[in-house]
C-alpha cells in the first residue's frame, strides 16, 4: 500500500509529519515572545541614587547588554533623595542598593539585613582656600566650609584637617553648610570662608571660566589618603547573597567587563556620560573619562571598608549598628574569588594597546 508523499524541490520527499513539524517549530520561532525561548534571566531590581560619575559601570552594563550576558535582566529605579532611598531600602523594594555608603547603613541601623559587596569609585575631592594661603598650616584660625554636624561631609572635613596635623575643633572654625559642594566653593568665592573640600567637577567650571586663581588647591584625595564619601557602594541583600550567589557574582562580574569596556574604548564612556548625565561638551567629556575611568574607578571593584566605617559613624545610635563593625556588614569575597579564577587578567580587561582606545 503507497503511502501519500510530499515532494519539496527535486529529489527531496518529507513526510506529512516532518512537514507538520517544519510548521510548528517555524511558528514558535516567528510568534513566541523571545524570554520564552531564550536562556532564563535572574531578574533584579537595583535602587541607585544619586547620579554621579563613578556610576559609569552600572550604566554602561546596562546599556551594553553586560548583564544579560551574564544571565541577568536588571532594572534600575531611581528614588528621589537619601530619605527616599532609605524608605524604600525599609520597604525592600529591591535586591541591590547602589548609593553612598552612609544612605544604606542608615537603612541597615533600621533593620535591614544588608551587605556590602561592591565598589565602583569615589568622587574627586580637593581642599581649596583662598589664594593666599599656601600652606595647611597657614588654616590655624581660619573658617572652614564644611557639612551640617555629624554629616559624613562633617566627618570627612574632619579627617581632612587631621590628616594635615590640624585639629577640627581648636585649630579652626568649622563653618556648617548643605551637603553639596558648590554651595561651599561658592562661600570661599565670596569670601564668607577661607577654605573647604570641593568636588573636581566644580573645580574644572571654576578653570573653564578662568576664576581659578581664586583658590588655592592645598590638598587632595591622593595626598591624603582620603577616599571616602560621595562613593559609589553597592550593597546586597544576605539572603541573595548566601542563596543565589551566582547571581551576586555575575552582577559583579559586569560591572568588572564594563570597566574594562569604557577603558579601552573612551566613545562608550562618552556616551554615557551624554546620556546619564547630560555631558554633551568635548573638554569636560575629556576631563571625566582622565579623571574617573582611568583615576576613580577602579580595575577590580572591592568594596571599601573605610566608606561603611563612616557610615557606622554617623548613624551609631541607631539600634541595628549597635556593635557592628565595618568587616560585620562587608564580603568582599565575590571580588576576591573573581581574581583568584583569573577573571581579571582575561585578555578582554587587559590595557588596551598605543592608539587602541578610542579618543
């Protein structure tokens, strides 16, 4: 008995059943959503506040595709302000917090089960005066700019003068303003105060506009040692952490790849610096990548100890740091386990050569 055939093209007979099949599998390809056939991604949410240059990493991995590669789909959620982000950290509405240290130990004090796990940079810092003060010492008596007391601005003015042999509370005059900086560059301008800490941001306007002699540039980050606040942490619920720690290690392994990205082609930090940012002019794009991609930010990203000490710092009295150390609420194995697999001398993270990186 013969049975029925269907010839497609000369010499090639399919079977009604294999033809059937063709259908299907062509129909599922063309109709079903692609997250249905493609590898699963691990969702999280990432609740990231403020904006600021060492967040290139986050950014860039989003927008490169860096984490889905490494099997994540990712959202970021910008909240309103420092109060806003704590709020939401008590409200758990996500897995990954990415702000300055001092924000997410406050939520930690309030209860929340928090660690830190990674560091992408810091904000540029100087002290500045007025220009006829050319020494650290020349500040005894002065009027100092600093945060509102028991701020982490507050603390690291402090730690600034004393690490120049200076004590905050007898050798000068702490002056109190808000948090931001430019508020604090412009009372030396006017000459309400004759020195305090200044973001390089704010610098690079005042040498633009041919202001700065002005100040005086007394000391910075380098000299003193000094690389807390205004950073870049990254903090992670323990039970992610301990449960899914493929998935901590994989977010981590994407910002690493972004590093390497942005460092070895200067047109992608651009970009996002355009987009995140809004830093459309050539000499300050040109600034930030010096200063941050190849300055703040660095290769492999440890979480820093000395950002969650200031925290613990500032927010002591509230019941959830009672005891805590710094080292209680930092892991920074997932780091140390990426460079013990060699994750970082992979040739993809390896300096670009002469005339490689784009300019």
């Amino acid at each position: 008995m013969e049975h029925d055939q269907h010839v497609v093209g000369e010499g090639v007979v399919v079977s009604p059943v294999l033809d059937l099949i063709y259908v299907l599998l062509l129909c599922a390809w063309v109709f079903l959503p692609t997250p249905l056939i493609a590898a699963d991604l691990h969702s999280l949410t990432v609740l990231s506040y403020p904006d600021r240059p060492a967040k290139l990493p986050l950014w860039l991995a989003q927008d490169a595709g860096l984490f889905e590669k490494h099997g994540l789909k990712v959202e970021i959620k910008a909240p309103k302000s420092g109060e806003d982000l704590v709020e939401r950290i008590g409200r758990d509405e996500a897995q990954i917090y990415v702000a300055t240290a001092n924000w997410i130990v406050s939520g930690i004090g309030d209860g929340k089960d928090l660690v830190f796990f990674a560091n992408t940079g810091y904000s540029v810092l100087k002290l500045v005066a007025r220009p006829e003060i050319t020494r650290p010492q020349d500040l005894k008596g002065k009027r100092v700019g600093t945060g509102e007391p028991n701020s982490s601005q507050d603390r690291i003015t402090r730690q600034a003068l004393q690490r120049l042999g200076l004590n905050p509370d007898r050798d000068v005059t702490l002056v109190p303003f808000g948090s931001r900086s430019i508020q604090r560059l412009n009372a030396l301008l006017k000459g309400e105060i004759d020195a305090t800490t200044s973001n390089e941001d704010n610098l690079f306007e005042l040498e633009r506009r041919g202001e700065m002699s002005k100040v005086r540039v007394l000391a910075d980050n380098e000299s003193l040692k000094l690389f807390i606040g205004a950073g870049v942490d990254f903090a992670v619920t323990r039970s992610l952490l301990a449960n899914s720690r493929a998935v901590v290690k994989g977010f981590v392994q994407a910002l690493s790849d972004s590093i390497a990205l942005a460092r070895r082609d200067r047109s992608q930090a651009d970009r996002i610096y355009g987009r995140y940012l809004n830093v459309k002019d050539p000499t300050l794009l040109e600034f930030m990548y010096r200063t941050y991609v190849h300055g703040a930010i660095p290769e492999r990203p440890y979480p820093k100890l000395d950002n969650v000490a200031l925290g613990i710092e500032e927010f002591s009295a509230k019941p959830g740091l009672k005891g805590k150390r710094a080292e209680d609420i930092t892991n920074q194995s997932v780091v140390r386990e990426l460079e013990k697999d060699g994750f970082f001398n992979r040739p993809s993270h390896k300096p670009a050569e002469h005339g490689e990186r784009a300019q």
